[in-house]
C-alpha cells in the first residue's frame, strides 16, 4: 500500500513542484500523516528533496522507483511486506492519536467556555462582589472614560469581552469612548449647565461634554446653557 502511496506521492510532486504537505495531502485526498511518511520514505530514498519552498521530485526518481520496485517484485522478501504492514499499522495508529488530540481539544474548549460563563454569573452575584472588585471596572472607575480600542483591550484581560461590560450597564458607550456608569450618570445629574461652567469641569469631564453634544446625547440651548435631548 505505501509503494501506491509513494508513487502518487512522487507523481504529484512531478506535476506540481515545490509542493507543501498539506498542498499534496489536498491534491491526494490522503490524511497529512499519510503524505508525511511517504514523503519521509522518498527522501530517504533520494526520490525526493525538501527546499524552502516545499518537496520537489528529483530527475530520475521516477526510473529509480521503478526499479526499486522490480528488485522486490524478484526478491519477494517477507520482511519488506512485514515492514510494510508494520508502517501501514503505525500511520493508523498515529491517525487515531491526531484525532483523539483533536476531540480533546475541542471539549477543552468547551469547558473553558463554560468555566467563562460560570465566573460571570459569579461575578454578578454579591458573593463575588464582596470580596474581588474587577480589575476593568476598578481601572475604568479611576480614569472615568477611556477610548474603546483601550477599552476592548484592558476587557480582554479579565472578562475578554467589552460586550460583557456594556450588556450588564457597567459602562456606557459615547461615541468613541467608553464612560464608566458612576462618571456618566454624575455628570448627566449635573445638566442642565451654563455654558460657563464648562470651565469648572476636569478635562475628562469636559471630554465626555463634548462628546455627548457630538452624539446628540446633550445640545447647547441659545448659546447659553448645556442640556439633555
């Protein structure tokens, strides 16, 4: 079975030079593992060389296959259909360990996913409260508003996800920017204003001013004051 391999191993090489294992695996409709010993058999052989751009087929592989494979044929030894067989076994085997790793994999994706879920339904709860603050929440509380690139990535860091934020009304979000909901809704209580008081605010205050009346979240009545839609 792994000389039929070889040879259309060596044959695509033939038509395709410079070929990846994966390009031949597609090509054959064999499994990779299948295309990576055969590619290992026909290198030892000298059928084939491996560049830096993938497998090519030497000039006389072909001649030489076929005369490795009359020699056999003559020689009929039984060690080399034992050999064969013991390969063939090892490819299978090597198969069924890639797969077994594969389904591990992905349920241990799904428990990860689960454990995620698990310590969110935690963390809303006042028994996780009480005892860790989040390190997002904590940061955004500090600063009041950051951008949402920064944003997304301190959430990565804990939740992974600023949707979380905003799906449970911890953040609010004001065109690019991402307010912390006590910073928000102090400032909103604070409307209406006179427009020179802008003056008293902090810069981040005057910040997130702006970009309320740039959302049409706030509007500057006749010049004079700041007030909410």
């Amino acid at each position: 079975m792994s000389s039929n391999i070889d040879k259309l191993v060596l044959s695509y090489l033939q038509r395709h030079p410079y070929s990846k294992p994966r390009e031949i695996a597609d090509g054959l409709g064999f499994s990779i593992v299948t295309v990576r010993y055969s590619l290992l058999r026909l290198r030892e052989r000298g059928l084939v060389v491996r560049t830096s751009r993938g497998y090519i087929a030497r000039t006389h592989a072909k001649r030489d296959l076929a005369a490795e494979e009359t020699q056999q044929e003559r020689s009929g030894e039984p060690s080399t259909y034992k050999e064969v067989a013991e390969l063939r076994e090892r490819i299978l085997e090597i198969e069924k360990i890639l797969e077994d790793a594969l389904e591990n994999l992905s349920r241990l994706e799904k428990e990860v996913s689960e454990l995620r879920v698990f310590i969110r339904a935690l963390q809303g709860s006042g028994a996780y409260s009480r005892h860790q603050r989040d390190p997002f929440i904590e940061k955004l509380s500090r600063e009041g508003l950051m951008t949402i690139s920064e944003a997304r990535k301190e959430a990565s860091k804990t939740m992974g996800s600023l949707e979380y934020y905003v799906d449970r009304g911890d953040v609010a979000i004001v065109g690019e920017f991402v307010v912390d909901k006590r910073f928000y809704e102090n400032l909103m209580s604070r409307m209406p204003m006179k427009v020179e008081d802008m003056n008293s605010l902090s810069a981040k205050e005057k910040i997130l001013v702006e970009a309320m009346i740039s959302e049409g979240v706030l509007y500057i009545d006749k010049g004079r004051e700041i007030r909410p839609v």
